[in-house]
C-alpha cells in the first residue's frame, strides 16, 4: 500500500532539503524522509521491523532532476538502485537517486532569519575574535538565507536558497571577496558585510562575477580589467545562446545520471547471472566476481572525480566565461579519458553480449559520455 507520508516528504525534498534514512535489506528496504533530523528511536523501529541491515542516514535535496542524498560516508554502488526501487513501490515517484559525501550530512540545520548584515562564521559562546577557517559545508547559519539572495543578484551565486553553507555557497563567497580584493576566505565577516552592502547600492563589484578590481587606475578604460582576467562579457544575445547551451548541457547530465544508475542496477544482474554460471568452476568464478567489481570501483571512481566539476559548471553564471571554460576542459579531460577506458574494456564489451543476463552496459554508457562531451564543447 502506497505510503502517503513518504509521498509528501519526497515532494517536499524536490524543492527543499530534507533528513533521510534508509535501512537497507538486501535489495529491498525502507526509506524514511522528515523535515526534522530522524529519532534513533524510529530508526531502529524501522531496522527492527524489516530486519535491515545498517541504516544510512543523512540530507536529501533536488537537483536538475536527479534527488540528492548527502551522506558521511561513501554509499554502496548498487544503494541508488535500491533506494529507487523502493520510492517507486512505496509512492508511485521515479526519482533518480545521486549519493554525495558531506562531511556535515547529519548536521542539524538552525533556523534562518533576517538579512545579510548579520552573517559570519557561527562560532560558539567565546570570547569575540574573527573566526580563521570556513565553516564545514552544508553546515546551517544564522542569516545565510540573506547572504545566498544578495550573492544571486549581484551573479555570484546560483545555487538553491536553502540557508545551508554547502561548497556553491562559499564558492560564491570567495569569488565575491576575490572580486572586492578582500581575503578569499570564505568567511562572511564585517568587511565582506560592508562590500556586499556597497556592491547591492551600486558599488565597484561588478555583477554576474566579473572581477573587476577595487581600485582601476584612472588611464585605464573600465572594460580593460574585465577583458583582461574574463574576456569581453557576453552581450544579451549570446547569452541567450549560452542559456540553450547550459539546457542541453543538464540534460545530457541528468541522462548520464539515469544511464548511470541503470548501470549499477544491471551489473547486480550480471553478477548474479556469473555466480550461477561458474558458481562450480573454482578458476574462473573468482576472476568475473572481480571484473565486476573492478567495473564497480570505476563507475563509482568516475562520479567522484566528474560529479563536482560538472556541479561547478552547472552553478557558475554565464557571464564568468573564464571559470565555465577552465571547467569545461576540466571536465572535458575527465570525460575523455574515461571514455577510453570504455572503449577498451574487454569486459564491458563482453557484458553486452548478454551471456549472464540480458542487459546492456557498454553501448549506452559509450554513448551518455559523449553526448556529456558534445555538450561540453
């Protein structure tokens, strides 16, 4: 019978960040979502119900179509199948399932209020000093809410308005203070508080992250700086063109997402398929067990090393040419050498040829990564 609760958080977790367990149970289990951080209590009910296995716990958030999961601690491959199949059967909801490590995922998040004026860096009760380090991501502060809508319009930031200090957050708050020619911290103190106020009545930051410095020398056109560090800003038609290109750009992500996830979901087939196929054959059930998960370790490898970066690039204003360039080919590179691994991988290639089980890995993998490239370019 349909869960109607889960149905409504999962809904909620589409426009805002949301707590999470998951008692997993083999392929199977249970999935708890709350506005508030889950009671052990309720956890170990729901383990001790199904018999599950240890939970995973942490954040859920959507994104581009795909549904976020932050967690502590890197998360099973195969978890995103599961956690689908089992929002799927209990809410009647296609979600695509991104798991994320967070060092801050069970962190419980403080109420927003007010305006930027008042955000620093939460330090606890202590004598007054400026704090040193930036505040661990995804860890919720006092009027951040304030500091994301005044980043947005100035063109910093384009992340979700969510109170939470994530990495988008204070790379934003970075490229802000690179821009004002404060300390790049990350750190909102009272300079950085007196630079956004300025910047928001008309001051010397330009919008949309162009770095124009604090200071031009008098003889020097004002244009000069931004075409030096950024290029000549795009005019209002080819950034019309960039904002198609950005569209096609999260779509071919979200489908290499999808194709990602039914890669994981059919590589469980395929080891089931091999287990029964040489579960006899002491020589050779050890070698396929392993090039499984050797195919595993990489997909799981890939999303690590590419996630971010394509992140990067999907948050970053158009009109900052130069970083969506620099990530561009930085992701570019990843892409390329991964798809050579696929080209080359004798297993993959012979995955398709559906001798364990009747799936297909190799071609549509080939084929999301390049179409990720062409978007790319």
């Amino acid at each position: 019978m349909p869960d109607p609760d889960l149905l409504v958080a999962l809904k909620q977790a589409k426009l805002k960040r949301m707590f999470f367990a998951f008692v997993p149970k083999g392929s199977d289990g249970k999935l708890i979502v709350s506005k508030k951080k889950i009671p052990p209590k309720e956890i170990a009910e729901a383990k001790k119900e199904i018999s599950g296995g240890m939970p995973v716990t942490g954040k859920c958030f959507g994104e581009d179509g795909t549904m976020v999961f932050l967690v502590a601690k890197p998360a099973p491959p195969a978890l995103s199948a599961v956690v689908k199949k089992v929002a799927k059967r209990e809410t009647g909801l296609t979600i695509d399932p991104e798991f994320r490590v967070a060092s801050d995922a069970d962190a419980e998040e403080a109420e927003v209020t007010g305006a930027p004026a008042a955000v620093a860096s939460t330090p606890p009760a202590a004598p007054p000093a400026p704090a040193t380090a930036a505040p661990p991501a995804d860890r919720a502060q006092p009027n951040v809410l304030g500091i994301q809508k005044a980043l947005h319009k100035l063109g910093f930031y384009t992340g979700p308005l969510d109170g939470v200090v994530g990495p988008p957050t204070q790379e934003a708050i970075k490229e802000f203070q690179q821009a004002s020619g404060l300390p790049a911290n990350g750190i909102v103190d009272p300079k950085t508080q007196a630079a956004l106020a300025k910047a928001l009545q008309g001051g010397t930051v330009a919008a949309g992250g162009a770095k124009a410095p604090p200071a031009p020398a008098p003889s020097a056109p004002p244009s000069a700086p931004q075409a030096d560090a950024a290029g000549t800003p795009p005019t209002e038609q080819e950034l019309a063109k960039l904002e198609d290109r950005r569209r096609e750009f999260k779509k071919a992500r979200a489908a290499w997402v999808a194709v990602k996830v039914k890669a994981e979901e059919d590589l469980e087939k395929v080891k089931d398929g091999a287990r029964m196929a040489y579960l006899a054959d002491p020589e050779q059930f050890p070698k396929i067990v392993k090039g499984c998960k050797d195919i595993d370790a990489i997909l799981d490898n890939l999303d690590d090393k590419l996630r971010d970066t394509l992140d990067q690039y999907a948050s970053t204003p158009l009109k900052n040419q130069a970083k969506l360039h620099a990530l561009g080919a930085k992701a570019t590179e990843i892409l390329d050498g991964y798809s050579e691994y696929v080209e080359n991988n004798p297993l993959m290639k012979g995955i398709d040829n559906k001798e364990f089980a009747d799936v297909v890995i190799h071609a549509p993998i080939k084929k999301a990564l390049a179409d990720l490239r062409k978007a790319l370019s």
